[in-house]
C-alpha cells in the first residue's frame, strides 16, 4: 500500500479503494483517476448505465472493477453492503463521495421536510455511519484512509439551503471528530469542501457559480490531499477566507448579508 519515491520518501498508494457517488461528477472523475493495473477499484452508484461506462473507463485503465447499485437513502442497506466489500477486498482508500444537493425553490417559502429528511440521510448520516464501520475495521489492520466530501456551504447558514448547508456542516464536524479519535491509530480521515465544481448537481444551480473548477481538477486535488494526509481541503482557497469572515463579522451582520443571497435551482433529474 506504501510506496518509495525516487527521494525516498513514502507516499500513501491504495491497493483496494471504495468509491461511493462513482456514476457521475467527482465520484467518477476520482474513480478514473485512481484507476490503473494493481488496483481494485469498488465503485458504488445509484445509475446503472453511468456507472457502468465508468467502470468500463477504469477497466481500461488496467483495473479489476466491482460494481454495486445502491441509494445511500438506505443506511442499513449501505452498511451490510460495505461490510460485505470490505471482507471480500479489504478496502485500503474509502471515498464517501455520493451526495444530494437541493434547496428551496425561489417560488417556496420554506423547503419540504421529505428533502431534509433525504439530504441528512445521503449527505451526513449514512456517509458518516460508513465511515465509522470502515475505520472499525481499518483501526483493527492499522491501515486506511478515509475522504469525506463536505462542501464550503458548511461553513454558512444558507438561508435557502438550510437541508444542505446543515447536512454538510454536520460531516464537518464528524470528520473533524473521527480523526481526533483514530488518527493514532494509523488511519487517516480527510474532509474535502470544495466549491462549485462543474458536476450534474451544480449544473442544476441557475445562480452564478463563481471559481468553477471541473471534476477530474477536483479529482487530482483530493488525491494530493489523501497523499499528503490533510486533515482538510477547502477549494477553490478563496472559500477559506470566506468562512473566515463568516466567522469574524458580527452576528446580525452576518444573517443579513445571507438574508439577501437568492439562488435557484432546477428540479433533480428523476432517478
């Protein structure tokens, strides 16, 4: 799993990597990045057909690919599927990648409750139950890494996305916890936040998407964060000193400059 540069040097290098949200956006675009011969590559989707091309693409690659259709909608579902990877092909790299992204249309005064029920499920509670049963597992081999991808809407109180924004604050906050609890015991957990990225989800935002970066410029960035062992990466960096000064400025300051955000969205695509 470790391998020696040319300096000496040892740089984290996965055997096994588990993948969720691998049919489209960042999920895939890591998937094809990670993929090479030597590798097995577990790739988890809810479309067949798009994560199927996927696999295909990392086959190509010179990978061996296992696919599973699944919803992270279903946590138990989810759990006995992993722990059934997991002992198949103990998974080295977990990338919790899969997630919902919606918020109340403009038209609406309040957003629907079925939704925050659906974005907390796939957006915190399952990914952070997967990651607690992939570092239980880890923390017995002494060895792993685990990658969360949260959002920079974490860090603020989007007063159209509240769903969204409190799902993705809570992985903030557990991924920031689970590497305090593990993090001597040989596993590494990082917490990805990036910004727009060019991926189904954002394209369905019809507000301006400042610093748009695409998926496979997403991709490389996560696996220098996992090589290095960062405990965080926000992305594009302008992000960082946004929620510094959400931070910083006063209270009532803060609730109305958000107050004034306005942001839409198109429906999401039926499943």
């Amino acid at each position: 799993m470790a391998r020696r540069r040319p300096g000496g040097e040892i740089r984290f290098d996965p055997a096994t990597i588990l993948m969720t949200g691998a049919s489209s956006g960042i999920g895939a675009e890591t998937a094809r990045f990670y993929a090479r011969a030597g590798r097995t590559l577990i790739l988890w989707g809810r479309d067949a057909g798009r994560l199927e091309q996927v696999a295909r693409d990392c086959r190509a690659a010179g990978a061996t690919v296992i696919t599973r259709v699944l919803d992270l909608s279903d946590g138990q579902g989810a759990l006995a599927a992993f722990r059934q990877d997991d002992s198949a092909n103990p998974v080295d790299l977990l990338v919790l990648a899969a997630g919902l992204g919606d918020m109340r249309p403009s038209a609406d005064k309040t957003e629907r409750a079925e939704t925050v029920l659906e974005l907390g499920l796939v957006n915190y509670a399952t990914p952070a139950a997967l990651a607690t049963a992939a570092a239980e597992r880890m923390v017995a081999r002494r060895r792993g890494h685990i990658v969360l991808v949260g959002s920079v809407a974490a860090f603020h109180a989007l007063p159209f996305a509240a769903g969204y924004s409190g799902s993705k604050a809570g992985l903030t906050r557990f991924a920031e916890a689970l590497r305090n609890g593990i993090g001597d015991h040989g596993v590494g957990v990082t917490l990805i936040s990036p910004g727009f990225v060019d991926t189904p989800m954002s394209r369905r935002v019809a507000s301006a998407k400042p610093f748009l970066q695409s998926a496979p410029q997403a991709a490389r960035l996560i696996a220098r964060a996992v090589e290095e062992d960062r405990a965080h990466l926000i992305f594009p960096r302008l992000f960082a000193g946004l929620r510094l000064l959400d931070q910083l400025l006063p209270a009532p300051v803060r609730s109305a400059i958000l107050r004034r955000l306005k942001a839409d969205q198109a429906p999401r695509p039926a499943a």
